[in-house]
C-alpha cells in the first residue's frame, strides 16, 4: 500500500465525518488573508499553507513553501499535497496521521475559544530535492470555524528543524499559545489502560463540558465520589489534567 493510501485511509477517512453547509463557508477569508500570509513566509522564511477540512484539501500555498527542501512551485502544483505527502518518511506518514486523527478527535471536544488557542507542533523527515531526509517541524493552528463552531481552515507553518542529529521518533505536542502550556501527545510507556465503567461514564460527560457538580446532579452521585474518579482515571492515563486524560483516552480507544 503506497504512503498516499495509508494516508486516506488513516487521516483523509476521518475527515469525512464532518459535515459542512458550503453555503455559509465564507471563502472570501482565504483571499482577504493571502497577502498576509504570504508576507508572513516571506519574512520568517518558513512555509505556510492552509488546509481546508470541507474540501479536505490544501488551499493555499506560499510562494517559497518547497523552497525549504529545494522544490520550486513547478514541483507540486499540479499534485498539491500529495507531492508532499510522499516525501514524507514512511515510517513517520502512519504515524504523524494516526496522532493527527488523536488531535481533532481532541479538538471536536474543545470549546470555540479552546479550538482557536491550541496549536499542535510535530517534528518529522521529509525528502529534499537531493533525495536526502531533512527533519521539518510543523505547527498547525485553527484559524476559521464554521457556523456551528465546527473546526474548518487550519494554517501550517512548516520550518527545517535546528535538530538534524540521529533521529529518534516523530515528536508531537499540543501547546494552549494562550496559557503556554504543553500537552506531550505520546503517552508515557508506563499507562495502565483499566479504567472502569463508572471512569469512563465520567470522562465522557467532561468530554462533553460538564463540571463536577453538573456530573454528580446528572449521575445522582456525590461530587466527592465525582472527583474521586477523576482522580483514578487521571492516574491510570498517566494524565495530569483533564485535557490530557480525554487526549489519551481517545487515542487509546476508550471512548470515541
């Protein structure tokens, strides 16, 4: 199976959940923020581009986006970003798509303002133009929601990695650029994934942005009892916060 297919398959898949009414996308948003971003590449010399999830494509470019690994404009306009994508080490594509899919299952469950003020931040090797693997870092912000409040244009920015020694892994982080935290996405290798009904039938209802005390109302529990299983579920994830927990039970399959 070609990188492109494992792609479609794990991320591109995905993306058909969500459902947009074209009508109210305003694309004029794009072009008024053209100039800009390309002023913005051409002044922090890095590559910028902006996904649209309704077309599940890439819509813009900047004019020195290939520029980084030595492609020019002529490369990859016809292809877009599947050029990109099979320059993707193959050992990194599944992976850096698998978190992906993590990450927006995590952005569907945040607020507007939350969606608005997460960036996630990978580091990966791609192939230059001399057929030799550079190692890129890549931040990816929502920029533009829809109606609903659903997410709809996410902005790249793509730079060459000061770190170029042995590699290690793919890395992967989610950052709040509001607060300055950072939530690590590859849990740690010590995770004990037994969480209990009642566990589960918490963190779904954080999922779902209720309190504490909401969460004893609806479950006719105490809120002591509440925030004792927030406890045991924090522990066994190895979570440090509620973000992180629905993070990485989502990534492992406990809840959807």
């Amino acid at each position: 199976m070609s990188n492109q297919k494992n792609v479609e398959e794990v991320f591109f898949k995905f993306l058909m959940q969500y459902q947009f009414d074209v009508e109210s996308l305003d694309y004029s948003l794009i072009e008024k923020r053209r100039s800009a971003l390309q002023t913005l590449s051409e002044i922090s010399n890095s590559g910028i581009n902006v996904f649209d999830i309704s077309k599940r494509e890439v819509v813009f470019y900047s004019s020195n986006f290939g520029s980084l690994l030595g492609y020019s404009p002529s490369d990859y306009n016809k292809l877009g970003q599947k050029f990109f994508i099979e320059k993707i080490h193959t050992e990194d594509l599944m992976k850096l798509s698998s978190l992906s899919v993590s990450i927006m299952k995590l952005f569907n469950s945040f607020s507007e303002d939350e969606k608005l003020n997460h960036k996630m931040i990978s580091e990966y090797r791609m192939l230059n133009s001399d057929n030799k693997y550079v190692r890129l870092i890549e931040q990816y912000q929502m920029i533009e929601l829809d109606s609903k409040g659903q997410i709809w244009l996410m902005m790249g920015v793509v730079d060459v990695s000061p770190n170029q020694e042995e590699y290690s892994g793919i890395k992967c982080q989610l950052l709040n650029f509001k607060t300055g935290k950072f939530v690590p996405i590859e849990p740690a290798p010590t995770v004990q994934i037994d969480l209990t009904k009642r566990e589960i039938e918490i963190l779904k209802l954080v999922k779902e942005g209720l309190l504490s005390k909401e969460i004893s109302n609806k479950l006719s529990i105490s809120l002591h009892t509440v925030n004792t299983h927030r406890q045991r579920f924090l522990a066994k994830l190895g979570a440090n916060n509620s973000v992180e927990a629905l993070m990485f039970a989502t990534k492992f399959g406990l809840i959807e």
